[in-house]
C-alpha cells in the first residue's frame, strides 16, 4: 500500500544553520505530496505542497521539489529559527483517494539559540 | 475566514463509555475528514465525509462512527471505549474537490481511564 517514510528525529540545530529532512514515498501513481508542521498544543498547518513531478513548494523560507525519479519530496531551509520548532510530516494523498492523507511518522525539529 | 473548530478540545472518559466529538468546518468546504493521532501509531486516517455520506475509510473498528449534517458541520462517535482509544483526534476540512488540500483544526485531546 501508499506509504511515507521520514528520517527519525529528533533533530536539533542552532539557529541560521541548513535544514534538510529527508521523506520518500511508496505509492501508486501520481500522488499529491505536502509537508505538515505542527506546533505544541496545536494541530497541523499545511507548510507546503506539491502535486506533480517537478513541482516545488515553497513557505516561509521552505522548500521541497517533487522528485518522481527518486520518489522523494525533502524539506530544506536555508536559515532556521528558533521559532521553527515543532514537529513535521511528510504526507501523500494518492490520486485513487485524494481526499486520504497518509502521513509519516514525524520529525521533532529543536532549534538552539 | 474563521478556521476549523473543533469541540470539546479536552475530554475524560472512563473505559466502557462513549463519546461524540464535533467539527465545524471551514464556511463552504463540503468535506470533513477525522484522523487519529496517537504516540505509537502517528496520525492515522479514521474516515472522511461529503455532503453528508462517507466516501471514505480508514482500518478502524466500527465502534468509531460518525456522520454530517446538511450544514457540512460534523461529529464523530466511539463506543464502548478502550484505553488504547486516548489519542488527539484532527478534524480537517476541504473543499472536496481539486487537490483535496485540507485544513486541520486544534484537534479534541481524549483521555480514556
């Protein structure tokens, strides 16, 4: 079945260094692939989307671009901040079942001042 | 636009009770959709509503029911509950159409002891 794999937290920078965290997905087709972030004590606020081979989204300084070839879809930002700390997923909503998401299991993100 | 609502944002119940949550989704989205988020088994996807009939599934035994009214207004019922049903449960709205993207509200935090 459709999947999402993420790298494992928790992951801590200092402030203005580089993000990356890596998410590969398992599905058939063409899904829809969006990054989550959740924030303590909140729900999840869609980040970013992206719904075809080569599409980058883009918020708030990140980034991810659709990549079929590698069926990948990676978070970066360039400079983080110490307000960037929450939690992210990673999730695919399959063609065959749009309104189905499928998340990953998470990345607690600390950012040290 | 006012976001997604959700009622009550905490709730204790004892094992063997039931309960019924409530989402008010955004004003004009038509489709409701409840996710389970617990520590061990991350954000699962419960089932989605549309126009007033699921259209959706997740694996989830049938003591998790729900249903929408003709305002796209929506509640969720669990029967007989078990300790393991103690989990954050998202609503999200969407317009049902499209990309399905969706819109998550604060999220019910349920205690079953």
């Amino acid at each position: 079945g459709d999947s999402v794999t993420q790298m494992e937290g928790p992951v801590t920078l200092s402030e203005e260094a580089f993000l990356t965290i890596n998410c590969t997905y398992t599905a058939t087709g063409y899904p829809s692939l969006f990054w989550y972030v959740q924030y303590p004590g909140e729900g999840l606020q869609l980040l970013l989307k992206a719904t075809k081979a080569d599409d980058k989204g883009s918020n708030k300084g990140f980034e991810a671009t659709y990549r079929k070839e590698t069926t990948s879809f990676h978070l970066e930002k360039g400079s983080v901040q110490v307000s960037d700390s929450a939690v992210y997923f990673c999730a695919l909503s399959p063609r065959s079942s749009a309104s189905k998401i499928i998340f990953g299991s998470g990345t607690r993100l600390s950012i040290r001042p | 636009k006012a976001g997604v609502t959700q009622t009550p944002r905490y709730l204790i119940k004892t094992r063997g009770q039931q309960v019924t949550l409530s989402c008010s989704p955004i004003s004009g989205h038509r489709s409701v959709s409840w996710y389970q988020q617990t520590p061990g088994q991350g954000l699962q996807f419960l089932f989605e509503y549309f126009s007033e009939t699921q259209r959706n599934k997740g694996n989830f035994p049938g003591r998790f029911s729900g249903r929408q009214f003709s305002n796209s207004r929506s509640e969720m019922n669990v029967s007989t509950l078990e300790l393991g049903d103690s989990a954050l449960y998202l609503c999200a709205s969407s317009a049902g159409t499209g990309t399905y993207e969706q819109y998550f509200g604060p999220g019910t935090r349920l205690t079953v002891t």
